[in-house]
C-alpha cells in the first residue's frame, strides 16, 4: 500500500481540527481511513500488467544508447499511476519515471535513453509500477523483474590515427625498398641497381642476362602472426589521466590489431591475470575489431597479482610459428624484475616480444612544479620513479626484448609506429 499527498494533507488537517474541536478530529481521522480503503478495494493491481524491454543491446562508450520499455494493461480496470523503469547508475539512464495512463487492453511504450559512463555490461534494473485508485488517496505497487543488458563496448578513441599509419603502411609495401635481406622480408620484384642499395640484394642471374646490375626489392612479409597480450592484474588497475591503465591499453590494442590487420597479419588477443578473462583467436579481418570490442567489454582490471607464468604459457599455447607477442603491462620494478623476466624466456627463444605501457604525466608535472618543500619531496619521489622505469626497461632491451612507453595521447599511435618499424627493418 501507497499514500499520496491528498492523504497527507488530510491527515495534516486532523492537527489543528483536533486543537480546537477535539471531537471532530476522530470523525475526520475515520473519514481518511474510509477514504483510503475505498481507494484501495477499486485500484487496479498492479501485477496484471504485461511488460518488456527492447532496444540497443550495444553501444561504444561516449555514445547513446536507445531503449524501450513496453507496459500493456491486462486488467479490467483503467490503469493509473506512475512506472519506474530502474537501471544501475553507470547506465546513465534518463526519463526513468514516467506518469501512466493506460485503459484495459490497451499498451503503452516509454523510451529511455542510456548515456553510459563505464566500460562492461550495464544491467536494467527491476521496473516499479504504482496504481493509485480512483480518488487518488492510496495505491498499490509492485516490483517486476524484466531483464536486459547493454554491453558498453571500448569507446576506440585511436581510430583517429588509423588512416595516417595505413597511408604508412601502403607506403612501405609499396614504394619503399628494404635494404636487408633479413628474417622477416618476402621477394618483391627486380629493378636496376642504384648507388646506395645493399649489395647482398644483387640478383646475379638476372645480372648477367641484363646490361646493368640488377638488384631483389623486398617487402615486409604478409600473414605473420601478432598476439597481444594484455596484463589485467593490480598493475592494470592504476589510473592514468582518470582512465585505468587497462582502458590506454585497451585503445592501444585495437589501434594494432586495425594496423596489422589492414597489414595482412592474424592477430589473436589473450587478457589474463591468474586466470584468463577474455580470448580472442583466429578472427578474420572483416570481424577481428568486432570480436576485440565484445571480449574486451567486460573485462576489469583485478586487484590481485598477476600469474605471469600462467599468462606466458597461455601465450605459448596460441604461438606456434615465429611471431610478435607485444605485452601490455605496467612497468614497475617489481613487476617486470620479479614477475615477468623469470619465466620470459621460453617467448624469446622463437618469438619476438615488445612489452608497452603507458606513463603518467603526472610524474612528468610533479618534477617541474616545485614551489615548496612538500612538492620538493613530491618531485624527489616522481623522479626517483622514473629512473626505476628507465633502468626495468634498459633490463629488458638488454635480453632483446623492444620496450614501448609513452603518456596517454601518444601511447596508441606510438605502439602502432613500433609495429611498423618492426615491420620496415624486417625484424616480425
């Protein structure tokens, strides 16, 4: 049972009435009560309604999302009152309360915009629907479950840069000429030898037919494999520029996959942490940024260590022939020194590994802007970090391992400059 402001305010008349006419206020008192069960024995219930969600089922962070609810009465009495259609606050849901006015039989369909604020699956919550009788003193309500959700997908803010380093990519399949003859290159064609190219591509048979020397061009090789593994244990959860970590790393691993795609190359994803929360294999190009998007949806970053030996032999299972696994993970010290470097060797035996990670700013800010003795040790602390990052990574590079890292802004299209010129020196 509901009570609206008509029986609040008459029950607030009672007050002064039994001030003055003490007598009178126990009549008026019973004349609410009569009121409020008349009102209760003619209002509809409000159970015998039928009800259904529709509308978007995705939709990428930053955009809005269209759905509907549909309320159709199946009682024999008009229906009035108001319907709550609830949602988790991270839907952004609006126009979540509605007035409803529906006679039997008949069917009614409220819209309700979704403007997300988080990553995942975003759940509707249960809808409330209150009848109020025909003097509009009291009502009835009931909470009805009618499920549905909205997979909010990685908003892919770097697919700004996408067209720049494709025009790139045509450039180095095309008309640039790789002056090596390393693991990584196919034959191209042949073309008259110029002052400067290597003489290790010289094509002696097709010399000696010609009048002039005649040199191989070649370009980068086609259908290599790229697995990127993304890290989603306690490293990942640190906020960088109000975003976790683990959001950079994500936009960062669809710009790659879009490039090496486009590239000609598979790419697998594997995010894991002491276990594995999302697998991509085996997609093909035209599905591959679809499939990302889905599998990385849902995923958070874990407050928990992550198994780095679970996570390198997951990456084993997924490579088989030489290919470049590029790891995004944070990296502190103790993570990379104590955690990655000890079981990274089976990897580096047959496979290329870049291991990327956005930086904060924010270390960057704390060392120019010392105006006290607080910021003095503030700036002592960021700089301090900063040269334990630059020795974890000078560690790495040392046992062959290419290290990536830059603030948010270049991050993803910086991974992808990485890729390319791996690509340009024959290196994948």
């Amino acid at each position: 049972m509901v009570l609206t402001w008509r029986a609040g305010l008459l029950a607030l008349l009672c007050v002064p009435v039994a001030l003055v006419w003490g007598a009178w206020a126990w009549l008026l008192l019973l004349v609410l009560v009569l009121l409020v069960v008349v009102d209760l024995v003619a209002c509809p219930s409000p159970r015998a309604v039928g009800l259904e969600r529709g509308g978007d089922t995705s939709v990428r962070l930053g955009q809005q999302a269209q759905t509907w609810l549909r309320i159709t009465n199946r009682g024999r009495r008009h229906l009035v009152g108001r319907i709550r259609n609830a949602w988790v606050p991270s839907a952004g849901a609006s126009d979540g309360v509605r007035r409803i006015d529906i006679a039997p039989g008949q069917r009614r369909q409220y819209a309700t915009p979704l403007d997300p604020t988080r990553r995942g699956d975003r759940a509707a919550g249960p809808v409330t629907v209150r009848t109020l009788g025909p003097l509009r003193f009291a009502g009835r309500q009931a909470n009805h479950e009618v499920p549905w959700t909205v997979r909010v997908l990685p908003p892919f803010h770097s697919r700004k840069h996408l067209p720049s380093r494709l025009a790139r990519l045509r450039e180095l399949d095309g008309r640039s000429v790789l002056l090596q003859r390393g693991q990584g290159t196919e034959f191209d064609s042949l073309r008259e030898y110029v002052p400067g190219d290597d003489v290790r591509s010289i094509e002696w048979r097709a010399t000696a037919r010609s009048s002039t020397v005649v040199v191989k061009t070649w370009r980068p090789e086609r259908d290599r494999h790229v697995l990127i593994v993304l890290d989603s244990g306690r490293t990942s959860a640190g906020r960088v520029a109000d975003q976790p970590r683990l959001d950079h790393h994500m936009d960062a691993a669809l710009l790659l996959a879009a490039l090496a795609s486009k590239a000609g190359d598979r790419v697998d994803l594997l995010v894991a942490d002491r276990e594995v929360r999302a697998s991509v294999e085996r997609a093909s190009s035209s599905e591959l940024i679809a499939r990302l998007v889905n599998a990385m949806a849902p995923v958070e970053a874990q407050l928990l260590e992550t198994d780095h030996r679970l996570v390198v032999n997951e990456a084993l299972l997924r490579v088989s022939q030489r290919s470049l696994v590029v790891l995004l993970t944070g990296l502190d010290h103790a993570t990379v020194n104590d955690g990655w470097l000890p079981v990274m060797a089976p990897l580096l035996r047959r496979h290329r590994v870049v291991v990327a990670s956005v930086s904060d700013p924010r270390l960057g800010e704390l060392v120019s802007e010392v105006h006290d003795v607080s910021d003095a040790y503030a700036a002592a602390a960021a700089e301090a970090d900063h040269d334990r990052r630059d020795r974890t990574a000078a560690d790495l590079r040392r046992r062959g391992i290419s290290v990536m890292q830059a603030p948010p802004q270049a991050f993803a299209p910086g991974l992808a400059d990485h890729y390319l010129g791996l690509k340009k020196a024959g290196q994948l």
